[in-house]
C-alpha cells in the first residue's frame, strides 16, 4: 500500500509549537477538520478517547494518533515534526518528537489496520526516520515517504 496518496503537502507541518499532548491533539483535530465535513470536537473526542485506551506514543520520538471517524468518507494523514520534544506519555517514557496521525471512516476496520501497519513499518526503518527528522521542508518529507512506498 502506498500510503502517500493520503497525505496532502498542505498536511505536513514543520516546526509546530505545542505545550501538551491534549494542545497536540486539539490541533491535529483542528487540521483534520479543515478538509472533513466532520467537526474538530468529534475528530478530539476520538482521539482522546483512543488515548484513553493506551498511550500511541510508540517510543524512539514517534507517536502515531488515530481513529475511527463517524461521517468522514476518506483517510487523512497528517504529519508534525515538533519545535521541542513533547511529552506524550510514550510506553519507552521519551518524549516525543515526530506525530504520524491518522483518521480513517468509522467502518474502514481492515483500511486503519493497513495503514497504521504501513505507518509503523515506515517508523521503524531507522534511515527512514533519520531522514524525516533531518528534512527541512514539506516537499523533502513527502518524497521521502513516496521513495519508501516504491
């Protein structure tokens, strides 16, 4: 699965300041809204509702919100690389410097699980990483992750 043609230039933000995680999550809910017909409080909701379930601070800097969406009809990926660590209660206790998160539509059970997996395996390689947290600009990430999708 190539994951990139969920994530808009637009989508990818550079240098983002945020006090806290709840701060983290309201503005990626506010992102997320812009293009849904979904309002910013239902997308933080089930954010934090999923955060509730457990932490998705992964470890290593990366965390990787998500949720299931009632009435959104398409994924959306956005991808934040912080100003500062941030904590974000990651099961390795890091903070967190790198944000893949991810809204899917409610029934897409089998898409959320491809795509998180697709995230995840992408986080994992570390030169991917390395080149992500080394890219100065929107257009540098997006090409790192259409160059790991090929």
């Amino acid at each position: 699965m190539n994951i990139s043609q969920y994530i808009e230039t637009e989508n990818i933000v550079l240098d983002l300041k945020s006090k806290s995680k709840k701060n983290l999550l309201e503005f990626i809910a506010m992102k997320m809204s812009q293009d849904h017909k979904v309002e910013k409080d239902i997308i933080f909701e089930k954010l934090y509702e999923r955060e509730k379930l457990g932490t998705t601070g992964l470890g290593k800097g990366i965390a990787i919100p998500h949720a299931r969406i009632p009435n959104t009809t398409e994924p959306k990926i956005i991808i934040i690389k912080l100003d500062a660590p941030l904590n974000f209660e990651s099961i390795d206790g890091n903070d967190i410097d790198i944000v893949f998160a991810l809204i899917v539509p409610e029934k897409e059970d089998s898409l959320h699980i491809d795509l998180l997996s697709n995230i995840a395996a992408m986080l994992e390689d570390k030169s991917f990483l390395l080149d992500i947290r080394n890219s100065t600009s929107k257009e540098e990430i997006k090409r790192h992750i259409q160059k790991f999708n090929h």
